[in-house]
C-alpha cells in the first residue's frame, strides 16, 4: 500500500472509531501531550486518566511542575511505577521553564531528560502539528505485523526499519489526527492477543494477514530468566500506629520514595533496634510476598516489631521520618509498602 492510501484508510477509521475525548486532547498543549507521553510510557491509557488528571489539577502549566517539591511530585505519581519518569519529568520542567518556551525541535527535545525519540515525535506532531515520526510499543506491533517485519522490534537492526516504515506513512497534513490514530490502532484493534483483524481499516493489504503468521509478530524479546533477590521488610510501629520511614536513594528502584528499612535477614533486627535506640515490645514475621520489577523478583519478608518511640525523636531527620497512616501525608509510598500498611491497619 502506498503511503496516501494507508493515511487515507487509518485516518478514515480514526474519525469513525479513534479515541477524541481523552483528558490531555482538550487542550493539547505541548506541556500536557509531553506529560501524557510520559505517564504512557508502559502504562494504560486507563490507567494514567485518573493520574493525568491529579496531575494537571496540581501542575496545571510548566511553572507550576517546576517550582514544586520532587517529594510532592513523587507522591502524585505514587502507584503508576518506574519512578524516573517522575524525576526526569521534574527536572526537564525545571529546564523548560527557564527556557523562553517549550522547544519544538527534535534535537533540543531528545535532549532533556525521560525525552526518547517517539516521545518527541508525539509532542512535535501532536501539539505542534510537525510531520515526525513515531513508534511506541503500539505502532511497533502495528507496522511489524502490517510489513511482516520478523525480530525483536526493540533490536537495534530491526528497530532501524521500522522507523524507515514509520517515516514512510507519516503524513504532513492532520498529522497529529494521524499519530492518535495508528496508537489508537495498536492499542484498540491491532492488539498484543486476540487482534480484531476483521475491524481493522488496513486489513487488505496487512502482510502477517496476508501470510496467516499474526499471532507470531511482533517477534517476541528473547526470554531471558529473571532473577530473584531476598531481603527483609523492617516494619516499625508505634503506639499510635506510626511507622517507620526511609527515604531511597534518588536514584534505583523507587528512588527518592519513602520506605520502609531493609535488611539482608531477620537476625539482624536486633542490632538494628540497638542501632536505631528502640525497644521491643513485639516481634512478629508476616506471610512473604513478592513484588516483581522489569527485571527481577523481589522476595521479601515483612517482619512486624511493635516499639516504644523516643520522646526526644532523635530519628527525625530529612531522610528519616515517623509516618501517620491515618492522616493525609504528602510523601511518596512504593505501592507494596502501602499496601502493607493497609493489611496491618486493617487487621
């Protein structure tokens, strides 16, 4: 299919079947489509909606987002995972927002921090109508089951071609009508299981159609087995049912998050009381429980000690922190951390 039939056809079914009333369209202005593209990234539309919404009530511009707290940034963005979208969404406002407008080139795009290349065609061609190219996860299995392009679509030959395709059907008229359109395929119609084939508007000329191999692309990433790694939960708690905080490096996995104190095994909960001035009053291990990363299972075992706070609170500190689950905090919490908390209060 030449590149003037398959924008007619996608952009024929996007005006019957595509998505026009999400939150970031109205309006579509580069700082919302560039938060949008962020929180996408791996994420459901489903479920950055609610997300998307908190946020723009909370930063509704550019300056907003960059004079805030990353703590308070972190805390919004609590729940939607791989946390350094969140940090290099702060730091790239606080660029932006000394800069005298939001850059509308490539090159100063894919500059900034958490900024990819699709991401950058997305902001260009969405909010600045800017024919550029595209090719997240959704127009990756797209264009690779439409060409019956075989390989890892994230290898770098095979990544490689599919931007030469994506090139070739971008259009220069309604483009950003067009890139809502092919994402909207992917993520509607040319789905990863159970594809709508039959619903499809590029159905007469798909080559994995054609060849009855749909189901086989896009070639999958070669499995490889993820590890898994052990540690001990400590969870503290007072009278009160205050619990005992940690804040994370800024960087790794849920950098710069509030959480809980980590330790290689459960013998060295006492040295750690020692270490940290409490008494014990309770000792109790709960069930283990796993919560599994991009790139490997955490096991982890939460082990319960009910203590007796110091009056003089010696543990406060910027990095430290008594955490008061009934009220309102504005900190950032790992989803399994609280999740915990909430079994605990609950029980």
């Amino acid at each position: 299919m030449n590149p003037e039939k398959f924008q007619q056809q996608l952009l024929g079914w996007f005006d019957q079947s595509g998505r026009k009333d999400l939150p970031w369209q109205h309006p579509a202005t580069a700082y919302r489509v560039w938060v949008s593209e962020i929180m996408l990234q791996q994420t459901q539309v489903v479920t950055v909606i609610p997300y998307f919404n908190r946020f723009m009530q909370q930063y509704p511009d550019i300056q907003s987002l960059a004079n805030a707290p990353l703590d308070e940034v972190l805390s919004l963005w609590a729940g939607l995972g791989y946390y350094a979208r969140a940090r290099n969404l702060h730091k790239t406002a606080g660029i932006i927002n000394q800069q005298a407008s939001f850059p509308d080139t490539l090159d100063a795009l894919v500059a900034l921090a958490g900024i990819g290349r699709s991401t950058a065609g997305a902001i260009l061609s969405i909010a600045f109508h800017k024919s550029t190219a595209i090719l997240d996860g959704n127009v990756r299995r797209v264009l690779a089951r439409y060409q019956a392009i075989y390989g890892w679509t994230a290898s770098p030959a095979v990544s490689k071609q599919l931007w030469l395709v994506s090139e070739k059907y971008t259009p220069v008229e309604r483009v950003a009508d067009y890139t809502q359109a092919i994402m909207d395929l992917g993520a509607t119609v040319c789905t990863r299981s159970k594809p709508q084939c039959t619903e499809c508007p590029l159905q007469s000329d798909c080559l994995a159609l054609q060849q009855k191999c749909v189901a086989e692309l896009p070639t999958p990433k070669p499995r490889k087995k993820i590890p898994t790694k052990h540690s001990v939960f400590v969870i503290a708690i007072d009278k009160e049912q205050h619990f005992f905080l940690e804040k994370r490096a800024p960087t790794g996995i849920w950098g710069g998050l509030w959480s809980l104190p980590e330790l290689e095994a459960e013998a060295g909960i006492e040295a750690w009381l020692q270490e940290n001035s409490m008494t014990l009053l309770k000792q109790q291990a709960l069930p283990l429980r796993r919560h599994t990363f991009s790139h490997y299972h955490l096991d982890y075992q939460p082990i319960l000690i009910h203590i007796d706070k110091l009056i003089n609170n010696v543990l406060e500190a910027e990095n430290r922190l008594w955490y008061n689950h009934t009220q309102t905090q504005n900190i950032a919490l790992p989803a399994p951390v609280k999740q915990l908390f909430d079994d605990i209060i609950k029980h």
